[in-house]
C-alpha cells in the first residue's frame, strides 16, 4: 500500500485517496519544509501556494511532490502512479 502525504485543506482529494486504497495522512504547513517526514511517503500532494515567482517548487526531498491546484482526485492519483513509475 502507497503511503500518501496530503497538505491540510484538500479533503475532497485526500477522501478519494483513501477510498483507492491509500494509506493517507494529512500534513499541515509546518511540515511542508521537513525533508525528514515528507521522505516517509511514497509521493506528497500539495495546494501549490509554496511556488516561487517563477512557478518552480523548491523541494527539499526526493519524495514525488504533486501540485494538486486544479486538478481532481483521480489526475492526482494518475499522477501519483505516474512519479512512481520512474
């Protein structure tokens, strides 16, 4: 089972995650910059607002960091099967 890390405030996405059989836990801001607890799940799904100026993520771990802004929760799982893959 992929373990799921969800930013605070997508409950529609963290909801579907979950009903796909994810195991998800929900993060709040302050452990968006922990490279040490993001690098426990298999991909990290955020709202975006961390985003510099030029629309560039700064990421502080290796873990897959999914911008959910827009998108429903089966694009985000698609997504989250797509990182994965590589």
């Amino acid at each position: 089972m992929k373990k799921i890390a969800v930013q605070e405030g997508l409950n529609p996405i963290k909801e579907y995650l979950s009903n796909e059989g994810y195991a998800v836990k929900e993060f709040d801001n302050s452990k968006k910059n922990a490279g040490h607890f993001l690098d426990r799940y298999d991909a990290v799904v955020v709202t975006g607002e961390n985003q510099d100026i030029m629309g560039e993520a700064k990421t502080i771990t290796t873990t897959p960091i999914i911008n959910a802004t827009g998108m429903t929760g089966e694009e985000v799982r698609e997504q989250i099967e797509k990182s994965n893959r590589k």
